[in-house]
C-alpha cells in the first residue's frame, strides 16, 4: 500500500442500477494502491469553479493485462457535486485524488466473513469481497436499503459472495426489515468470525451491536462530512475510545479511518437519536 | 527591518524551479525579520500540523507552515457536522480542535522541524494569560520562527465576545504574548468589525510585528429539507474565493493606512492571480487555505504560478509589486 | 399588528399560480402592517424602477418593487467599471445614480403604481436632515407603501462615515425619518459591523418598524495583469450567492435577538431553496438582487418556487417556516 | 421590432476563425426579433455556478425555409465566461437573452454607408450591411486590429459590402495603420453619408472625431462592462450630451445604447487616454 496520488483521468464509462451511478475511469497508480475501504476524494465540475472534492469508496478495481488499470465508484445523485459526475461522458477528465484512509484489514487465518452493506455502503464490499476470497474465506454477503430501488446492485450482488441475503425496510425485495435483523441467522448458520459493515451511521452503530452481541470482531467504514480527506482539515472526527476507559478523543475519519473497529466508535456521542439494532 | 534572533542560522533556502541564486530570487521574502524562499504559505487549520502534507508537498520548499492553533490544554472541538460547501466557499466549525502546546512540542513541532519547514505556530487562548502561557511555551521552541496570534476566538473573561472584534482586548492579548515571547508575532484579525484599521493600530502599537489578514467570516447555512442548521454549531467561519473580494479590501484598506507593516494575506487564495492581487495591494505574503483541501499542492502551485506571473509582468520580485499598482485611473 | 395607514383600500391581491383563495394564500405574508401576495420582493438598485422588467414579469404579481434608493438631488453616480464578477458574485460601485425625488415621484412612480405594483420606496441622503426631506416627499405619494432607509452609505457630516456603521448616526436617521413620513419605514442595515444586533436594537428603538438585512459587503478585485483595481471606485459592494452564509447568519442573529420584528433578507437569493433558508432563520420576507440580472424572472420563480416549497414540506403557510425550524440537534 | 426573450438554445455548431470562435444556435424568437447592433446576454457555464450573462453582438442571422431560425455571435477568449463558450458542443444547451439594446438606425433614404469595426467589433456590421445593401445602400467595410491574427474574419469579409479595406496596427495584414487612417480618402472616394463604427472605446473615440470633421454623421456601438443588459443595475453608463449644451448624463448603453449617435458620446469624460484619431 503507497501513498495517494493525485491523477487526472479519463472517464472511461458510466453505468446505472438503480438509483446508482457508476463511473469507471483510468487510474493505474490509484487502481494499483487502492484496497477495500479506501475511498477517493474526487473533484466534480470544473477548473473555474471552487468546489470542495467528494468521497466515494472504491467500489471494484480493474485490470488490464493482469495490472490493476481502471477504478470503479458508485454513488446516487444528491447535490450539485453528484449531478456533476452523473453529467460525465466518455471521454471526459476527472480529476481523482487516492486512494485515501485506511482499508478494512484481512483476518490473520482464512474464516468466514459476514459483510454488512447499506444503500451504497454495499460498493467496497465488492472489492472487500474479492479480496477476502483471494485469502481463502467464506464471504457472506449482507445488504440491505429502505426500498428495492435504493439497493445497490442487487443482480450483481449474486456473484459477490458465497451467499446473498436481502433486506429491504419495506420489503420491495428480500426479506423485509432490516440488516441487523438477519444478522444473528447468518453468524450463526456460517460460524461467522469477522463483520465488515459499511453503510448510515446509524446502521454501523446497529450492527456493531448486533456483533459485539454475538461475540464477533467488527470492522465498519464510517461517513463523516469531509472537506479535504487528506488530514488537515479535522471536519470528519468521530469520538473513539482509546487508551483510558471511558475516555474518547476525536480521530479523524479520513486518514485514521474510515475503517474502524466497531467497538471502538463511541456511537452514544453521536447524537443518532434511537438506535434500534 | 527586525533581526531575526536566529539570524546566525538561516534557514536553508528552497529557490522556487527556475528561480536563479539567493540574492537574486524573485520570489523571496522577509517577513518580520525572517526570510522566506516564497511569499506562500499555508494557513493555519488548512494544512494539519504539516505531517499529513509531507506526501505531497517538500515541507522545506514552501514559504512556511503556519500550525494549526494550539491552545494550553487539548481541544476536543465541536461536534460534527463540522463542514459545509457553499457558493465558492465553505463553512466551517471545527472547534480549534488541537492536542494542546505540550503535545504539539513533543510530537508535531519536531516532525516539522526535522522536514525544514520555517514554523509559524499559531497561538490561541481563551484569556489574554492563557495566550501568554502558550506563547511562552512555543517560543521556548528554536524551531518556532514565528507567532501567529488567533484573535478570532471567544474572550471567556468578556462575555464570550471574539478578542479581534474589540481594539482593547486584542493589545492586551498581544502585549502579553510580546512580553512572553521573544520572536515576532503577528495577529491574525478578522474582518467582522466596522472599523478593522482601528483594531489593526490597536494591535500594532501593542507591539505586534506584523499583521495577518483576514479569518473567516462569521456565516451559516441551513439545509431547507430537514430545516435544521447545516453545521452542528449552527454558524461557522466562511472561506475560500467566495471571500476573496472582502480580504483584498481589508489587506488594501489596512495597507494604505498603515504602510510598512508587514501582512499575511489570506482569504481565498486558490491560483497564482489571487495571490498577486494580494501583492499588489500591499500584502507581504500569502497564505493558502482552503484551496489546499481540493489540491494538496496548492501552496507551491501558488508559488510556482507566481514566479510566471512576475516574468509575464517582466516584474523583477514579489517585493516590487505594491509600488506598480496603480489605485487611481 | 400595526395598520396600514390605507388599510381601507387593500391593494389587488395576486395570488401565486396554484394558490388558492386569498385567506388561504400559502404565501400571502404582512410586512409591517402591509400585505404582500408573496413574500418575494425585488431588491433595491437591481430592478432599476422597475419599467425595465414590465416586459418579463407582472409587477403587480410579486411580493413588492423596492427602488433603486431616491436621493434629494439627481446624481450622476460613479465612474465605469461600476462592476466586477467574483466568485459566485459580483462587486458594484454604481454610486447611486438616480434622478432624484422629483423626477421619480414624477415619472416612476406612477408608472409602478399604474402597473399595481406595491411600491416600497428606498431613500437615501448625505445627512439625515436629507434623508427626513426626501422620506416627507416619497410618503405624500400614495402609492408608496414602505419606505426603506439605505443606512449604507456615507454621512457627509461625519467624515463620511456610513451611517449603518454608527448606531447613534443610524437612529438619528431613522427618527427624522419617521417624524417627516406616515409609512412604516424598513432600516437597511449592513453587516460589515461588529454588533449588527446593536445597530439594529438602535434603529427599532428609534421608531423603525422593521429591517432589511443586509446590504452589500463592502469588497476590491484587481486586475493583475493591468494591475489595477477592477472598479474606476477602487472598492464596491459585494452580492450574490457568495454572501448568502454571512446574510443568514445576520438574519438568524437579529432575529433571535429581537424576536417580533419584522425582517426583509436580501443577500444571494437565486433560488426557492435560498429564499426558505431566510425565512426558516426569522425572515419575513425576502429580497432577490443580484439574481435578477441573470434571470429578469428571478423574483417570480423564486415565489412559485416556495410554494412548491411549502407543498413539499407539508407547510401551510410561509408564515409556519420560522417554528419548523430546529437549531439545536 | 419586439422585445427580448430567453430561449434556451440548442448550440448547432461551432466555428473557429483567427483568434474568433463563432457559436450558432437556434433561437427563432431572438432571431425574428434581431436587429444589427444589438446583442444577446447568454449565460455561460451550468445551472449551479452563479456567473453573469455575457454580451455579444449579433453577428449573422440565419433563416431556415425563409424564416429567421438561427443565431450567430462571434467572441474572442478571453475570462472564464468564454472559456466556457469556446467549449460547448454541438447538442448542447445555451441560455439566452435577446435581442437586447436598440439597433443601428439605417439611413432614411439609400446611400453609401462605410461600416467600421475594430477587432470583433467588425461582427454586428456582417449584419448590418445586409440590412443597408437589401434597403440599397452602397457598403464599405473597413476593418482594422492590432495583428493580422485579431482581424475579425478576413476572408469572409470580402463579401460582406461592396469593398473591403483592412488595416493592421503592425502591418501584418492590409494597410499599416488604425482605421481612421484609412476613413477619410474611404469617405471621400464613396462620398458617404453615414458611418456606422464597432470597437474598442479609444477607436469609436477616434472615428467620431474623423467623421465629425469629415462632417458625416456617424453611430457607434459602444461597449461597456454589463451586470444584466436589461436597464436595471446601471453598470453600464456612457455620459452623453443631451438637452442642455455641455451638459451630459449618463445613459444606459444596455437599453439606450449600445447603438449611439458619435457625437452625443462625452468622449473625453471617458478618462480614454491620448486619444489619436
Ligand atoms: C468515506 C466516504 C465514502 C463515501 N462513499 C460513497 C459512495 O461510495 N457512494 C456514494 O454515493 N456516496 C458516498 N459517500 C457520500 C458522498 O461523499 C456524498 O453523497 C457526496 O459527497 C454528496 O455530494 P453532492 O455534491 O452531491 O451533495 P451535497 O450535499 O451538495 O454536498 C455538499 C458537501 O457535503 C459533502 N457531503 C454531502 N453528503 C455527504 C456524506 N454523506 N458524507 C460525506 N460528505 C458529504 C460533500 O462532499 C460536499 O462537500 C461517501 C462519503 C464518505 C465520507
Ligand atoms: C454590447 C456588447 C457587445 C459585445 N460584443 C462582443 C462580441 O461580439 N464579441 C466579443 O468577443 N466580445 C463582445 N463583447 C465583450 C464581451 O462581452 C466580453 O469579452 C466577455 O463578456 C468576456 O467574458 P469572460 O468571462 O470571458 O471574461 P471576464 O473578463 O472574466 O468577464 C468577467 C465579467 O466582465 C464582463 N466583461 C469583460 N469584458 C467585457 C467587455 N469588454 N465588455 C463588457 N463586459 C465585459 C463580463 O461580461 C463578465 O461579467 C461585447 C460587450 C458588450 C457590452
Ligand atoms: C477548516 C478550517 C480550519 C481553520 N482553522 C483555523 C485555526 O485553527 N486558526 C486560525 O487562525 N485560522 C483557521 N482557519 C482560517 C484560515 O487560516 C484562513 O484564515 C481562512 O480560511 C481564509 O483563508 P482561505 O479562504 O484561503 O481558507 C481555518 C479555516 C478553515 C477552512
Ligand atoms: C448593482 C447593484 C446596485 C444596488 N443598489 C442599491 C441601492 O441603490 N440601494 C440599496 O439599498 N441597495 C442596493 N443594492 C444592494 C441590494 O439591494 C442587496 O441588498 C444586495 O445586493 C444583496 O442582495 P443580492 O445578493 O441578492 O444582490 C445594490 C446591489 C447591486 C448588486
Ligand atoms: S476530511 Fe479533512 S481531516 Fe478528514
Ligand atoms: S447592464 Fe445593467 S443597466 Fe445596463
């Protein structure tokens, strides 16, 4: 793993599913450093306009000629900064800096897995995925949105891993309810050592719950509004608790995450209102 | 002019690509007795405590870092959401979040030291003693070159009223830290105040040897479908080119009534062109701050961008340009 | 609730498109006494006199026409380039160019008031004893149902000093005002003051039955390649979306300070979503500027927008905005 | 004549001549309504940056089955605002305001009209000689710039009246000189009635003052820094004498102008320099 890079790509193209986007583009220093749970902090628009970069999550890298070539992020359109990318074409220039913050980290010894994904928090459970089984784990995959429209890729999601399991709030698709109830099945049934989850804070609160409940690690990729994603600008803390007991301190998301161990987000001082697991 | 009082040691110069010998450098300047390789510097809370930037930028090579503020004890800062974008700006409401003087001594004054940045270490303080205490602190530092004095920042013992807002808090803050501290300092004012020459003088009789333009301006932002404030402490400081206009007045204002005293300029500095108008109106140096979020290269950018902005203008130094602009017609 | 002194002969309602009966008007809003079919007004000085606009919008359909401000005399105004972009705004120095009272009395204002447009008429003067001379003119028009007082400008008889700047100046003002005119008056305050909350206590306690918040910042550009200012008058007034955050924050500050009073904001509305930040924050009414150069409907789409607004939300009336907003987290 | 309307224009195409880059859209309602001297505001850049409408000339009217159904202006890059010109592409959308300002006024009856343009100046006079030649009018064009680079399209001004004279201030196409060089032995040889001028502010100066001793009339299309081009900000102001002798005010070139008789302009108020006709 290197440091990031600041690259100028190509867009090579964009797809939809769903509510979400999909841009690939030519990036073979990022795609090469890139692992899952990073993210990229891309610049929408352009040169004569300030915008503040967005962070996506790398969602899949690809190769060409066996060489990692090409990254891939998802996202849903929300603001000027997503209208901006959903405007993109072939052809154009994207301005991408990373790949930036920490990775989920790979258990020691191959085990099975659970990945916990909600909405677009499903995206770097592809190539987490990709990863886990290249290590020789079981990977069953968790995702879950409020309707079927909302769920990231669902056909694609087949393939991801060993297993695929639905929930949507509604039950538009899958089974109705939400991540958190299907959990204690799956860790059950699949004997379960490590959860990697990403999706609403409120959600990752949910599941870190629902593991430490259970007696499972929890790695989760936490979302906090960011300006800079590089450090130096302390807007994307979360409180951890490190060191003393009882005693937090505010760690930046961007370079110290966003990949954190569910036990260690002091999720009460968050302010989420009812966490319901 | 003021000595430096490490004058005997200076620091390594980094000439700019393309910038010729020491004395020759067009980009070179003296900023309150120090000399800096270019006019652009990072300001305070826009670049961490450097560490972060050493992958991207040579922390040697640029004009100096100016620390994020550090106050006595640790800050925890404001809850999140601490950011929001806004027309050509952003608001912010970190916190001063900081792991106080002494830590910032043992762990990130040392690592920046040791990357040859020049350190200009930001100082704040919740009374005029608290900011005397850490001046004091910092300036006991050799690698610490400077004080940039943040006066935009809540006076406990006054109501809560930010120091630069009042001409008469913001001299006892700055007669402290001179009396504490040995190096130059400067002070950082805002320009939320109807009469900014007045706290300017105010600042500078006190002893202050230079002059740091402008904070951010106080704003807010509501987000309309959850009709709640977007920062979670509801107003933060605005920045970026949004404000850029307010800073070159304020820099041009404060200028032109107090010539020779030396100003950081700052506020919306994001290309070459926005810092030469800086320049021109009579700042001494820049410092880039939000610009280094979207583009973490953007203080040497800044400068290299400079260095082509004077040979276009066939303008020998930066130190030239303030005598050819021209204010009237 | 203060009476129109013409409160016997309402003016035309004209309800938004899709809004229904006039009780029920989900914008209808009562600016000091005066009812308003929507709560979007026209900004001083970016609607000219409004004749210029007769061929884009219905005059009699918007919120109110704020005049470009009337002096005592004709004035000629300042010398090209009057204006500047900036990032995401625009600097102005017009220098208040306008036929003075008698020729707007004579030639304007009957042709806003044939059009039916409810006219609120902006005074402006180098003293106060100008300022009471022209309000006496504008308020024996009938078809003058506000006066706004443009504090932002300079007070010959105090070395030029801008009245806004000087709660003392800014009452003396406001109270010559009041004793000269029988129409409720709006004080245009500006932000570039330390404690606009005490500006704005001293022109209500001096009679003002409301505020408009807020003027232009004051603000420079250079042209670095010619290096000169970008304005022949050096600085100007800075608008637009760039100054939305410092207006909403001004708007929010004033209105928790002095819960009641009536606010008109103005400062970068382009949008319904610009327009719904103000009046969650306190407002009771808005003012589009700027955005209407770019967009000579601006004023009308921002009010068709808000009910749009309104229906997504579920909101009844403008009105309910203020209580729906929520501060704390 | 009708008043001005917002069109959002599809671009049909872009050409490049010189320094000049020529936008064509469609615009039937601005087109039926366009007159030469007048100008359209358009809108550069997307609907989520705020920029102010930028003035152009109408350069060329174009008609589809007989009827006006196309718009041409021609620019030169320069800020930001034509930089995001120069880059739109066939397909794509334009906002614009026009026709804008009041026209030049042809002759009441058929004469020789020399027409005078500076730089791209020279653009509104391609159509306002087709106005003079359908009413009978003889033209003479008499284009200048300071390079052969920033003459206003050379080639095709050939055609555009009844002869074409060029001067260059370096010489590197025509006649070595300014215009006004070249204006007298023009207005002698053609016995012109009426001048119609288009530039730089120091060249309208210039060729007012030619044309007053040549004792022919003379308008000018002025050119001033514009907020709105609607009459409702007053940025765009030119003193002119008016009423009383000596006296002037100032006019609003965006709906008085941009079209203005040479010798009501307060030339020397305009702070213009040395001014060498
Ligand atoms: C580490 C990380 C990974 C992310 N990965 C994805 C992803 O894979 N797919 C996806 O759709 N979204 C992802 N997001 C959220 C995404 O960054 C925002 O949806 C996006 O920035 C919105 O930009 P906008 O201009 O459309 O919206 P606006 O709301 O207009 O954005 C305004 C500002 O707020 C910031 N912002 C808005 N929403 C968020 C948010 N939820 N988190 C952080 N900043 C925000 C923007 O970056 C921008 O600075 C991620 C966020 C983080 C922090
Ligand atoms: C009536 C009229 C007709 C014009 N016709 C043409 C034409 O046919 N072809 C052409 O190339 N140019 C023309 N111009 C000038 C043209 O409007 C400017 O070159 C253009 O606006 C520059 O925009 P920018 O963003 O590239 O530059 P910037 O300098 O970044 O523009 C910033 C701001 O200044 C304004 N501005 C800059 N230069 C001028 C100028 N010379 N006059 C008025 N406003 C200016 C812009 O409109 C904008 O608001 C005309 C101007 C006027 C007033
Ligand atoms: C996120 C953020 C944090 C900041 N923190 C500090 C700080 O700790 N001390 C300080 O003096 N200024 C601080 N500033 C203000 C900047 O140093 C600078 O004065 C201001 O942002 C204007 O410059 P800019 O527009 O280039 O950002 C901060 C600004 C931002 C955006
Ligand atoms: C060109 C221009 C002229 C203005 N003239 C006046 C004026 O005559 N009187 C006044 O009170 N405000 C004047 N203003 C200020 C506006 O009314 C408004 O308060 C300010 O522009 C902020 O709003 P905006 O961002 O929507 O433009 C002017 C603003 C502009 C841009
Ligand atoms: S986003 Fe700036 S420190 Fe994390
Ligand atoms: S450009 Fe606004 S009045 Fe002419």
């Amino acid at each position: 793993m290197s440091g990031p890079v600041r690259e100028r790509c190509q867009v090579l193209g964009q797809g939809r599913s769903g509510v979400y986007h999909t841009l690939t583009v030519a990036a073979p220093r990022v795609a090469t450093a890139s692992r899952a749970g990073q993210f990229l902090a891309v610049l929408p628009g352009t040169d004569h306009t300030f915008r503040l970069r967005r962070p996506f999550s790398v969602h899949r890298v690809g190769r060409s000629g066996g060489t990692p070539a090409t990254v891939e992020f998802s996202f849903a359109v929300l603001g000027p900064g997503t209208q901006a990318l959903a405007a993109l074409r072939e052809g154009e220039e994207l301005d991408v800096l990373g790949p930036l913050g920490r990775p989920f980290r790979p258990p020691a010894t191959p085990t099975a897995c659970l990945l916990v994904g909600g909405g677009y928090g499903a995206a770097p459970l592809f190539l987490l995925s990709e990863e886990l089984r290249a290590r020789g784990c079981r990977v069953d995959l968790l995702t879950g949105a409020a309707t079927a429209e909302r769920l990231f890729k669902p056909a694609e999601s087949a393939a991801v891993g060993d297993s695929l399991t639905i929930t949507t709030d509604d039950g538009s698709a899958g089974r109705r309810g939400v991540v958190t109830d299907a959990m204690p099945a799956l860790l059950a049934s699949a004997g379960g050592t490590v959860v990697y989850a990403c999706g609403p804070m409120a959600m990752l609160a949910a599941v870190a719950r629902t593991a430490a409940a259970a007696g499972v690690a929890c790695q989760v990729a936490v979302e906090e509004q960011m300006a800079c994603g590089t450090g130096i600008c302390f807007s994307c803390v979360v409180p951890l608790f490190d060191g003393a007991p009882g005693v937090t301190r505010m760690a930046r998301t961007c370079i110290e995450g966003p990949v954190f161990d569910g036990a260690a987000v002091a999720w009460a001082e968050l302010g989420l209102g009812e966490l319901t697991p | 002019m003021k000595l430096d009082r490490r004058g005997g040691e200076p620091a390594p110069l980094h000439a700019p690509p393309g910038a010729g010998s020491r004395g020759a450098s067009p980009l070179a300047v003296d900023l309150c007795g120090v000399r800096l390789p270019t006019p652009v510097l990072a300001a305070s809370g826009c670049f961490g405590f450097g560490r972060e930037m050493a992958g991207f930028v040579d922390l040697a090579g640029i004009g100096a870092v100016v620390t994020k503020s550090v106050s006595l004890e640790p800050r925890r800062g404001r809850p999140t959401p601490r950011v929001t974008e806004t027309p050509s700006g952003m608001l912010n409401a970190i916190g001063l979040q900081n792991p106080g003087v002494e830590a910032f001594c043992a762990v990130d004054l040392p690592f920046l030291a040791e990357a040859g940045a020049r350190v200009v270490a930001s100082v704040v303080g919740r009374s005029a003693d608290e900011f005397g205490r850490v001046a004091a602190r910092l300036a006991a530092e050799p690698a610490v070159r400077l004080l940039e004095v943040n006066l935009s920042c809540p006076n406990v013992e006054h109501r809560g009223e930010v120091f630069a807002t009042d001409p008469e808090a913001a001299a006892a803050v700055i007669r402290t830290v001179k009396s504490a501290a040995g190096v130059p300092v400067l002070a950082k004012l805002t320009a939320d105040v109807t009469d900014l020459v007045a706290v300017a003088r105010a600042v500078v009789d006190a002893g202050a040897d230079g002059l740091t333009l402008i904070n951010t301006l106080l704003g807010m932002a509501v987000d309309t479908k959850r009709r709640r404030p977007r920062l979670a402490a509801v107003t933060g400081g605005l920045s970026g080119p949004a404000i850029r206009p307010v800073a070159v007045r304020c820099v041009w204002q404060v200028a032109t009534a107090m010539p020779g005293v030396p100003i950081v300029a700052t506020g919306g500095v994001v290309t070459a062109e926005d810092a030469a108008e800086f320049l021109l109106v009579g700042a001494t140096a820049v410092a880039v701050g939000t610009a280094s979020f979207v583009d973490p290269r953007a203080v040497v950018e800044v400068a290299d961008g400079l260095a082509g902005y004077l040979r276009a203008q066939g303008v020998a130094t930066v130190g030239d340009l303030p005598a050819l602009f021209k204010p009237g017609r």
